[in-house]
C-alpha cells in the first residue's frame, strides 16, 4: 500500500511538471509572437504619434531638417534576421528618425523615436558622451591615444524609455563647444515635456 502511494505520488509529480511545462511553453510562445509585431491600432498610434512630433514638437534653438523624409539606418541581419523584411516587424516599421540642428552654436542632435514592442516601461537606458578635450588631447593622462586623425568633435548621447516609446538622442558639436551636455539636457526635458503631454 505504501509502496502503491509513493508511485501515485511520483507519477503525480510527473503530470503536473509536464503539464506546467507545457501551460509555459504555450504562453511563452504566445507572448513572444505578440512581442514582435505592432497591431493595426499600435501602428496607427505609432504614426499619429510621429506626425505630432513633427508638426508640434519645436524644441527652442533647433530646426529640424527631414520633415518627414526617411533617414533609416540599415541592421545587420545577424541581428534581425529575416524579421527586416516585414515592415509590422521590424525596426523600420516602428522607428522614425529627426535630425535638428541649431544655428547659433552649431550643434546637431539626432534623434530616433521607435515604438516599443511588448508591455510599455519607463527606464533610463544609455548615457555616453565623447569629448575632444578629454579623450583626444596631447596634454592630459590619456595622450598616448592622442593623434590628430580624429575628428575634433564632441558627442553626447541619451537614451530612455517612456509612454511605450524608446527615444534615443545624439548630439554633436564642435571640439570648442563645451556645452554640448547641458544643451542635450536641455532637449531631453523638452522632449520628456513634450511625451507627457501628448499622452
């Protein structure tokens, strides 16, 4: 009788794992196909949105120069794969791309909007900058990486997430610009002003 208890009790243990196994599997599946495409109505509002940013977001200083044209990097396909030949899928159906440029102190920002697959998030992502003065001078600890083949540029990048949105911006100056941070801060707010507003 006990001998008979203990086989229930394993074969019991046996059915729950693989029926747990496959509940899983079969929402894990479900979940990753509708984490990489868009609906119908997340297109929609994805290019209602894009079109806001265009007409409506002035970020004070800058003009932007694509109004509306493409400006769409290609991937590599070992990163997409075959999903760059489904517009619904990849990145350049849910991406748009600004280019604003501020003539009073020369300074470019790019900025890549795309919306997010899956469930929405509010994150920071990526903050880097390159400087001139910091990283390509003759004077300072790190001079044995000086040479005068680079580009005397300054580059500072942000990236975060908000409102289902992913935002990623670069902005480029010249060398003798030091204020490009502050600049590209300044921007961000407008911008983060400019998402919670429209939704």
């Amino acid at each position: 009788m006990r001998k008979t208890r203990k086989l229930l009790l394993l074969v019991s243990y046996i059915i729950v794992f693989v029926i747990g196994g496959y509940s899983y599997s079969f929402i894990s599946h479900v979940e990753n196909k509708e984490n990489t495409y868009l609906s119908e109505s997340e297109m929609k509002d994805f290019n209602d949105f894009s079109k806001k940013i265009n007409e409506n977001f002035k970020p004070m200083g800058f003009e932007e120069l694509l109004n509306g044209n493409e400006n769409l990097l290609t991937t590599p396909d070992s990163i997409l794969g075959p999903q760059q030949n489904d517009i619904n899928a990849s990145i350049f159906g849910r991406q748009k791309n600004f280019i604003y440029k501020n003539k009073s102190n020369g300074t470019v920002i790019l900025m890549s909007v795309s919306k997010r697959l899956g469930t929405p998030s509010e994150q920071w992502q990526h903050s880097i900058y390159y400087s001139n003065a910091r990283y390509n001078s003759p004077d300072n600890d790190l001079n044995a990486y000086y040479a005068n083949v680079y580009p005397s540029i300054n580059a500072y990048h942000y990236s975060f997430e908000r409102n289902g949105y992913s935002i990623s911006c670069i902005l480029i100056s010249n060398s003798e610009y030091e204020e490009g941070a502050n600049n590209l801060a300044d921007f961000i707010k407008q911008v983060d002003s400019f998402l919670r507003g429209n939704f």
